[in-house]
C-alpha cells in the first residue's frame, strides 16, 4: 500500500496528510517506510509542551522532530553514563528554554557539559539533585559571565561552596529568582549579603524569593535597599 502512495502522492502531499494526523498515529505512520519515516521527521509535524523524558527516549532525543522541543522535564534514577547522553543530546536542542530536574544524582555529568546546558536555557528548576562542588561552581562561574537565564528556581541544592561574589554576581543576571527553599545549609551569610549588597547597586532581578532565616544577620539597611531595586522581593516572613 505504502509502495503504491509513493508512486502517485509528492512529498508536499504526504506532508499534509500527516499534519491531520494525532501524534500516535503520526508515529506510527513512520515506521511504514524509510519514506514516510522522513517526511515524519520533519520538526513542523510535532507539537510538543513539556516533555517528561524517560531512559528509552535518550536515541529520540536526537531525531529531527524534535529539533523544535522547548520544555523538558527529567528525573529518578538515571546511571552515570545515561545522564552524560542526556546532557549531550539536551545541549544540540537549539530551541530548548526551560528544563525541570528533579531528584537527580548529577556527580557523573562533566561539570562544563552541565553549566553549558544551564546557560543556554531561559528557565530552569532543580529540585532535590545532588551535585558536586566542582559542578556547581562550573555552573555558576559559567553564568556570572554571560548567561541567556532567566528564571531559577532552587530546591534543596547545596551553593554554600561558590565564591560569594561569583554566586551574587550570577543571580542579579537573572529576572526572577526563587531561594525560599534553601537554608542555611545551602547557602552561606555572606553569599545573601553579597547578593543583595549587589542588588541594591544594580540588578536585573524583579522578583527574588528568600528564606527568612537566611537574611536574618543581614543589615537591615542592605535589606531595604536591595528590596527597593527588586519589584517583588519576598521573605517566607516580613522583616521589611
């Protein structure tokens, strides 16, 4: 059948066709012959919203229909050298904006691979990942210079260990930063000092979300200026 609707229907028909078709169908239609399987891989057939990736999609990762993918969201047990594929694959998606990971073991990741998929994004969310000192200094050195970011959210990642300058310096890069899940544990006084210090100079932050306790020993003074350049600065508790 597929023999004799090559013989008689162009590409550009094929192609129309397939725009009708429900994404399963669609896939399904690809595995027909190495001729539909190439006009179905055009990226203007795929609509994708946020894209949950599992172990097996590691090989679809780098077809071309997914050349148009923006969101994607990653997490559970994934080995060492799966992650370091991941990562590979992540960072040749030109159009990809916003990455969600959660309770990830990131130690096998080469810490440049990691903070270049970081810096090419406009949106990231890392929540319960476990990540080497040299990773997360990688990360953030890597931003303090030039950065496409602009929204970070952070929960239960250990910073305490980027110099406070670079890591202040990186956050007022951002738009919009959400720290209220992260205690002292994770991030040091001088690091809060130094980030807003910073902020109350010059920043590009709107809204900055911060746990009470980590801007308690802060000066009152550096609270209120940072607050006034930051539209939108919230504490878990008011202290302004």
């Amino acid at each position: 059948m597929s023999d004799l609707i090559n013989t008689f229907l162009p590409e550009e028909i094929v192609r129309d066709i397939f725009h009708l078709l429900p994404k399963t169908d669609l896939c399904s239609a690809l595995l027909v012959c190495t001729r539909w399987r190439d006009i179905g891989e055009d990226p203007t057939l795929w609509c994708w919203g946020m894209l949950e990736v599992k172990h097996g999609d590691l090989e679809m990762l780098g077809t071309r229909r997914m050349q148009n993918v923006q969101m994607i969201s990653v997490g559970g047990a994934w080995d060492s050298l799966q992650l370091e594929k991941l990562f590979q694959a992540l960072v040749q998606l030109n159009k990809l904006n916003t990455l969600f990971m959660y309770s990830l073991n990131l130690h096998g990741v080469e810490p440049d691979l990691l903070a270049m998929n970081v810096n090419k994004l406009k949106s990231l969310t890392i929540s319960s990942c476990t990540m080497a000192e040299q990773q997360v200094q990688t990360v953030f050195q890597t931003m303090s210079k030039a950065t496409k970011l602009k929204k970070l959210d952070l929960y239960e990642i250990n910073l305490s260990a980027v110099d406070h300058t670079t890591l202040a310096t990186a956050m007022n890069m951002l738009e919009y930063a959400n720290l209220i899940d992260m205690g002292l544990s994770q991030l040091t006084v001088e690091q809060i000092t130094s980030l807003l210090t910073m902020a109350a100079k010059q920043t590009r932050l709107h809204t900055l979300y911060l746990n009470t306790a980590l801007v308690r020993t802060v000066d009152q003074e550096i609270i209120q200026a940072a607050a006034q350049n930051i539209s939108s600065f919230n504490l878990t508790s008011a202290l302004i």
